[in-house]
C-alpha cells in the first residue's frame, strides 16, 4: 500500500514539474510549486523523516510562496518568452540530472542493514549521544547539538538568499523610479 502512495505522489510530482516548466502565467507556476512543496512533504512523511518533511513544508509550500507571490507584486503576471534560447539551459538541467544519477549508483540500498551508517554512526549516537549532549531524547540530541551547524549553515544560505531577493527587486523599483523622474 505504501508502496502504491509514494507511486501515486511521486506521479503527481512530475506532472506538476512538466507542467510548471510549460506554463507562462507566473501566478499559477507559484501555486503549483506549492503543491509541489506539500506533496514532497508527503513523501519525507512516508519515508519517516518528519524533521525533513516539517521543514519542506514550511520553506517550501509557506515561506517560498509567500516570498514569490510578494515578489509577483512587484513584477508582471507574465512570463517573457524568449524564443530560441532552450538549448543551453536543458543541457545544464540534462547534465547535472546525469551527475546527480551517477553520484547514486555507489549509494547503499534503501534499508540495507550492513550500510555503513547503521555500523558506525548510528550506534555511536544511540550509545553516547545521552552523556555527550546529555539529553535524554536522542533524536533531540541529534537535531540540536550534532546537526546544529548543518541547520546553521541552512538557515544562513535562506538569509542570504533573502537578502539577495530583496536587493534585486530594490535595484528595479530605484530603475523604475529613475526612468519615470527622466520622462
């Protein structure tokens, strides 16, 4: 049965994909993505990592959104459509597609128990993780001290995307502004 759910969202998943990549109204790219988002959220719930699952829903589908409908505002509804220019960016997308498939081929099986994690560090966390961090929970000990710098460096790249968000559509709201004052 599960394995039935996760066909059946992942099937949603790339419809929602193609579909965003064909459409040209902006509006309706930012709500799919959304969808999509939740529907990615689903599947990390599945496959038992809520933490992961938490997250994408709130970046993904809540704070993504919000952040590209603000920036619709202040843009056109529309997309430009540039004819012609398709061939570079689908041999980049083609090709990073290709590194990322080759870079799984020596990964372990999904569950596999002799997978390295499960001989090393998994054990080292249930055994020593309550002295070393000294909370009880280990799954709280894991979250906030052992992958505290990897959520630091993922809070700190959303930031700075933010940051770079706003200067941007700062720079085109000063052009706008400037064209107008010249007329």
């Amino acid at each position: 049965m599960i394995h039935l759910l996760d066909i059946i969202l992942l099937t949603f998943m790339v419809i929602i994909a193609f579909t965003v990549v064909r459409l040209h109204n902006l509006f309706a790219a930012i709500v799919l993505t959304g969808i999509y988002s939740l529907l990615s959220a689903s599947v990390f719930t599945i496959l038992d990592a809520v933490d992961v699952a938490f997250t994408e829903a709130a970046v993904g589908a809540g704070i993504a959104t919000i952040l590209m409908l603000g920036t619709l505002a202040l843009t056109s509804a529309e997309e430009k459509v540039q004819q012609g220019k398709i061939i570079f960016p689908l041999m980049v997308v083609i090709l990073t597609g290709a590194v990322l498939i080759y870079g799984t081929l020596d990964m372990p099986q999904y569950g596999d128990p002799k997978a390295h994690i499960h001989q090393h560090v998994a054990p080292r966390y249930i055994i020593e993780s309550p002295e070393e961090i000294g909370l009880p929970n280990m799954v709280t000990s894991v979250l906030a001290s052992y992958r505290g710098y990897d959520t630091l460096g993922e809070v700190t790249v959303i930031f700075t995307a933010g940051i770079g968000v706003v200067l941007l559509l700062g720079r085109s709201r000063r052009n706008k502004s400037k064209e107008k004052d010249e007329r």
